[in-house]
C-alpha cells in the first residue's frame, strides 16, 4: 500500500529536478514543488513509522490451532514479522501450531505450549520461555532467538522445551527449572554479568561460545545436569572472567576451547565422561573447584601460555578428585586439596627459546597398572588430614616437570601433599624448584628422584618426611640441592649419593633417625642433625666452608677424596658431637 506514496514522492523529485534545469526564471513554481516534495515525503516517512511498530497479541484459540486464523488472538489478525506474541493457558485448551517457518519481532511462553511443526520460529526481540511446553516431541522444529535478551523458567515456573534451541545475543538473563529435549546452541556476544539459578537438564549436546560480555555464570543455586556432550568456547575482547558453572553433573565428554579469558568449573562438578582441552589460545585459564573425574582414561589438559610472565596458560585445582591418569601442563599450575588415584605428570611450560620445554614422551605412553595398595575410589574423599591441614594425596607415580616452581603450591596456603607411589622431579631451568614450600609439609613415602638444577626444601619453614627407607636418588642433579628442615625416619640405614658438580647443603631442621652415607661433589653442613652413625664423602677439588652447629649423636666419619680442596666445619658455630669421634 505504500509503494504509490513512494513513487509519487520519486516523481516529484524527478519534476523539480527538470524544473531545476529547464525552467530556471520561474522560482515561484520552484518553491511550490520543493514544498509538494517535502511533504510527501514527510507523509510517507509517517506512515511507514507507524506501521514499523509492533503490535501485541495474545493467543486465544477460540476457533482451532491453526497461527494463521486472525481468530485465534486477540486482537483478531495474524501477528505479522513486526509484532510480539504471548502465549497463556487458555481454557478451550487448543493451542497454536505454526504452519511455516515464522518470524517476530518478541515471543513469550507464559504456560500453555506450541508446536512448531517442524518449522522454524524466529525471534529478533526479547525471547522469553518461561513455563508450559515449547514445540512437540514429535514434529520438533527450531527455535531462533537472536535479540537483545533471552531467558529461560523461573523460580517458580518450569518449561519443557522438545525443539532445537538456538540463542544469539547479549543476554541470557536467567536460565533455570528447563529441560531441554533437543540440541541447544548458545553464542553470547555482549552483555555483563549474568547469572542463571540452575536446575535444568540438557538433554543432548550443549554449545556454549562466548565471544563477548564479562561473566556468564550456570547453576548458581541449584546443578545441572548434562546427560550428553558439552563444548565451551570462550574467545572474547575483555580478558577477564569466562563462562562459569557451578555445581553441576557431566555425563557426557566436557570439551573447553579457552581462547581468552576462562572457564571456572566449580561446587561438586561430578563428571563421568572426559574433560578435553580443545582449541587453547594466548591467554587461557582453566579453574576447577570440587571437580571430581570419574573417567578412568587418561586425562590430558595443555595450556602452555606464552613466554612472557603472566601471560595465561593458568591451570587451577582445588579439592578434585581425578579416578584416571592426569597430564596437566600449563604455564602456571597450582593445585590444592586434590586426590590423584593414578598416575599423575604436573608440568609446568617453562619455555627455553621460544619454545614450552616438552613433556618426555616415555612419562606419559609407558605402561603403569595401579599396584594393590591403591584404595578403591570414593566419591569425595576428605581433603583434610586430621590436624585439620589441606592434603593433596596422590596414590600413584608422579612425575613433576617444571623450572622456578613448587609442589602443590596454593598462593601460600598451608597444605600437605602425601605421595604413596615413586615421585621424580624435574627441574630444566636456573630456577629454584622448592619443595615443601610456600608452607606446605610434604610427605614422601616412596623414592624422589631428581634431575636438574637448583633444588630447595623446606625454604618457608615446613617439614619434608621421608617414611621408612624411602630412597632420595640423583637423577643428574648439578649446581644446588638444599635438604633442610627434611626428616629421614626410621631405622633402614640409607645412602645418599650424588654426581655431576651437585653442591649438598644439609642445613638447619636436617635429621636422619637411620645410619647415614652421602656422597657428593661438594658438601656444606650448616645445621643438620645425625642421630646414628654417618659417613660424610666430598669427591671433588675446591674448598667446602661450613658455617656449623651440627649436631652427631654417634660415631661420624669425614672424608675428602677430592684431589684438592678442603673441608672446613664449624668456621662459625660450634658443632656438637656426643660420641668420640
């Protein structure tokens, strides 16, 4: 109706423009026309203004199913692409059923339901699905919300939703008490923080991109559950926050494809399918908080970051339980609380050249079947011991690779890691790797081996244990090894022996409760404690100046087999001795 307007103002447009060139002296005719044009013009801008806004109508059903029978809302006509449609419970109990695919401008389900017939609803306002049923189990369909807002349930309200959902937009304000029957597919590109109750069920795969906006956090109050596979992709402008869930159940394969910013996993996350570290971008963090893997295949997270300090590739664990083999590799690893029932390789990317040092590739494909002192996994194991400090436990091998680090170190939290199995720590860089630091109180309670350079114990005043003839082995250790505040308990007489150009420091809170033999290039006494018989060998030239205050409580014997160099005890404080010597 509006395409005559249109031309008679293109017509008169055209006449002023000849009356421009053609009729030059005749100025009042001229005016007369611009006047005719521009209030054409503004007529027709009017009407298609008015007939842009949308209209509302609500669905009555007074006559049949049918969308497009105008007596079926109210008021009576068809919704057009323009208008926005309300559904309620309606007393005749009919309910509308699309006939094609149909656009709106919004859309709410209040109760009731609707069946799309297998077309395709399409919204480009607000979608709102807050009760009833949304399309049939039978025809299915799709549904499109890509406007500004888009929500789910309520508190009080639940939907049931048996179509394929598909959600582009800012907001999703609020998702909760909805079963989702069918694919859904959400992409977030703005909005700020948003938050969602929880409570709902996915039925099959779940996508979740999220490409702009702050924080999008699931589950809040009440879990999730996902009975089939769920990909988070989050790659956006602001590096800050993520996607976030909350206490929620995983029983399909979990997939992140942090690009930037992070996925935080938290509040007894219970999964049974796999976690799988996708695509991995240059500022990637990974938090995992109560997340307990039931997967027995081998689980392997790397996010390696880059090589400047602080540029992602964070990996977080607190109170997890993992039921399989792990490989976490990231640029910062930290783990606190957590129970490892198999093998375990943490490593830490540092990088030498521009390149993350790689994960050797015999610590991962070699064979290991849990031997019977393994416990049989429990659902969530106390992560405290009984003097109420944070315990890390791992029961199977474990293989620490990594410069500048430490064991199970939480921003300085007071914990203790207990390891059952053989432990080898690698330390590839001119870093100090310490153990039992930042507070922690570790425990050993089979052989530690270790390679590398710079090793430190007991730096901030905790106690490593090594139980009962448990081995400390050189796996071509050089530069410093530092065993303070370390206790070797029991009686099982042991040896200590170490290559390379290694500098053995037993300093201040060294004891040994077993008879003792060291054998080092260099050897530094400054502190330590001997409680039975001790041979003390140095194998390499140049001198070796102890400050002193030893303490042997029974016989000891020194040895310089070097072919130069000294041994100097006690320049500075006395050492004690109980026995002749």
């Amino acid at each position: 109706m509006y395409i005559p307007i249109l031309s008679a103002v293109f017509s008169v447009s055209m006449s002023v423009t000849r009356r421009q060139t053609e009729q030059k002296g005749q100025q009042v005719n001229q005016k007369r026309s611009y006047f005719h044009f521009f209030y054409l013009l503004l007529v027709g801008s009017l009407l298609l203004s008015v007939n842009s806004q949308a209209a509302s109508y609500t669905w009555n059903g007074s006559v049949s199913t049918d969308w497009n029978t105008a007596a079926n809302w109210t008021p009576a006509a068809v919704p057009a692409s323009t208008d926005d449609v309300t559904i309620n419970t309606v007393s005749v109990n009919r309910y509308p059923v699309l006939v094609a695919n149909t656009i709106l401008n919004s859309f709410t389900l209040n109760s009731g339901s609707i069946d799309l017939a297998g077309f395709i609803l399409t919204c480009n306002g607000t979608t709102t699905l807050k009760g009833g049923t949304f399309g049939s189990s039978l025809t299915k369909g799709e549904i499109k919300a890509l406007g500004g807002t888009t929500s789910f349930g309520s508190a009080t309200t639940s939907v049931t939703i048996n179509t394929l959902v598909t959600v582009i937009g800012p907001v999703v304000s609020g998702m909760q008490n909805t079963t989702f029957n069918e694919m859904v597919n959400f992409t977030k590109n703005g909005g700020y923080l948003e938050s969602a109750n929880g409570n709902n069920v996915f039925k099959e795969t779940v996508t979740i991109t999220m490409t702009d906006g702050l924080r999008w956090s699931l589950a809040q109050n009440y879990p999730d559950t996902f009975y089939k596979d769920l990909t988070i992709t989050v790659n956006k402008p602001n590096g800050n926050y993520g996607v976030v869930i909350g206490k929620s159940v995983y029983k399909g394969n979990i997939t992140t494809n942090i690009i930037t910013a992070a996925v935080y996993l938290y509040g007894t996350q219970e999964a049974t399918g796999k976690l799988i570290m996708g695509q991995v971008g240059v500022q990637p963090y990974l938090y995992l908080t109560n997340f307990i893997s039931q997967a027995t295949d081998p689980l392997a997270i790397q996010m390696p970051g880059l090589p400047t300090a602080g540029n992602g590739g964070v990996i977080a664990l607190e109170n997890c339980v993992f039921y399989g083999d792990v490989r976490f590799w990231g640029y910062q690893l930290y783990y606190k609380g957590c129970t490892f029932f198999r093998r375990a390789i943490l490593q830490k990317s540092t990088w030498v050249n521009g390149t993350p040092n790689p994960a050797r590739v015999a610590d991962w494909s070699s064979a290991w079947a849990p031997p019977g002192s393994v416990p049989t996994p429990i659902p969530n194991p106390a992560n405290t011991g009984s003097d109420g400090v944070i315990l890390n436990t791992l029961y199977g091998p474990v293989i620490i690779n990594g410069g500048a680090t430490w064991i199970g170190g939480w921003f300085g939290a007071n914990q203790r890691s207990i390891f059952y199995d053989e432990v080898t720590i690698i330390n590839p860089t001119n870093g100090t790797f310490g153990i039992s630091y930042s507070n922690t109180a570790d425990v050993f309670l089979k052989k530690l081996t270790l390679a590398g350079s710079l090793f430190t114990f007991g730096n901030s005043g905790a106690i490593t244990t090594f139980g009962e003839g448990v081995v400390l082995q050189d796996g071509g250790v050089y530069n410093g090894l530092n065993l303070q505040k370390v206790v070797f308990k029991g009686t099982t007489a042991r040896q200590l022996t170490f290559g390379s150009n290694t500098q053995l420091h037993l300093g201040t809170g060294f004891v040994c409760e077993s008879e003792l033999t060291v054998t080092a290039p260099h050897l530094y006494l400054d502190g330590a404690k001997f409680l039975k018989p001790v041979t003390l060998i140095k194998t390499a030239a140049g001198d070796n100046i102890s400050i002193g205050g030893n303490v042997f409580t029974d016989k000891a014997l020194i040895r310089n087999r070097a072919s130069s160099g000294t041994i100097q005890m006690a320049t500075q404080t006395q050492d004690l001795t109980q026995k002749s010597q």
